[in-house]
C-alpha cells in the first residue's frame, strides 16, 4: 500500500493532476465510497486534504466513518469540473492517525474545527486514474478521452477479481490507456 506521497514521488504530473481535480474549488472536494456493512456501496461528499506527507479526510461520527473503522476499503473520485468531464479516481485503504501530534499539525494546517467529534484517516493509494477529455484545452471533448493509470506493484491484485481482471500487475507502474467509445 503506497501512500500518497509514495504515489506523487513516482509519478509527480499524474498525482498533481489528481490534486488539482480534488481541490478545483479550494478546499478539497469529491466523493469518497466506502464498503457497508452488508456488503454494498456507500458514497458521501467529503473534503479531502492533500499535502507532502500524504492524503487525508477529517470524516466526522457517521456511517462512512464507522464503514472506514470496520473496513478501511474506499474510492475517491473528483468533483467534475464546469468547463469538462475530466474525472480523477483514488483507492486503497483508509487508516486512523493515530500520533497526536500530527493529528494536531494536520488539523491546523486544514483548519478542521476542535469542537467537532472527527477522525482524521489517512488514505493509501493502490491505484490512481485520471481521465481528460479535452485534449486540445478548447473546453471540447475531442476524440477518445487520455486515461492514465497507476497501479501500486507492492498490492495483491483481488483475490477475488472478475475472471476478466488480469490477475497479475503490469511491469510499468504507469500507463497511458485509449479508451474506445461506447
């Protein structure tokens, strides 16, 4: 499991073009899907935080932080942006800061309020994607979208992947992918 800092090292253009998506608006904004109880889905807006030392969320007592607590599996994926369908996606796994004093450094630096009963979880990153759509920069999706995809080669792949889902990981640890049109 790589943390973000890990992920931005080995393929700085691709994390900082994840970040820009996530913090369009200022502060961080997406959607962050966590694992139910039962089984299925749960997706709530959420302000990720992003700095040198890794990716981050103050999730308050909720459902999505008792689904991180129970099972730290999640998705992110970016807010879309007015002027294209461009998308960035992360997920891996959710942890609880635990030291004080970098729950107290990253609190302040995010100006997360000290009356309210947060958690701060920091997020490992097992793949990244960032989809853009407008290549030319004329506000216009132009051809197939450019998808790039990183893919940590320290995580298993699912051992319970879909047939279809290779089972081994690539040799590169980035790629560029042409989707076709559907």
């Amino acid at each position: 499991m790589a943390s973000w800092s890990d992920f931005a090292a080995d393929e700085p253009r691709l994390a900082d073009g994840i970040r820009v998506l996530l913090q369009q608006y200022g502060p961080g904004f997406g959607y962050l899907a966590t694992v139910r109880a039962d089984g299925g889905p749960r997706v709530h807006p959420v302000s990720p935080v992003i700095t040198d030392e890794g990716l981050f969320c103050f999730i308050i007592d909720s459902p999505k932080r008792r689904d991180l607590e129970r099972d730290g599996r999640y998705a992110l994926h970016s807010f879309p942006p007015e002027e294209s369908d461009d998308e960035a996606y992360v997920a891996g796994h959710a942890w609880p800061v635990t030291d004080p004093v970098r729950v107290a450094r990253l609190a302040q630096s995010a100006r997360a309020e000290p009356r309210v009963d947060w958690r701060l979880f920091e997020f490992t990153v097992d793949v990244a994607m960032l989809t853009r759509r407008d290549q030319h920069g004329l506000g216009i999706a132009v051809g197939r979208p450019a998808v790039q995809v990183w893919l940590d080669p320290h995580t298993p792949p699912a051992a319970t992947a879909p047939p279809a889902v290779p089972q081994t990981r690539p040799t590169r640890r980035s790629r560029d992918v042409q989707c076709t049109a559907a």
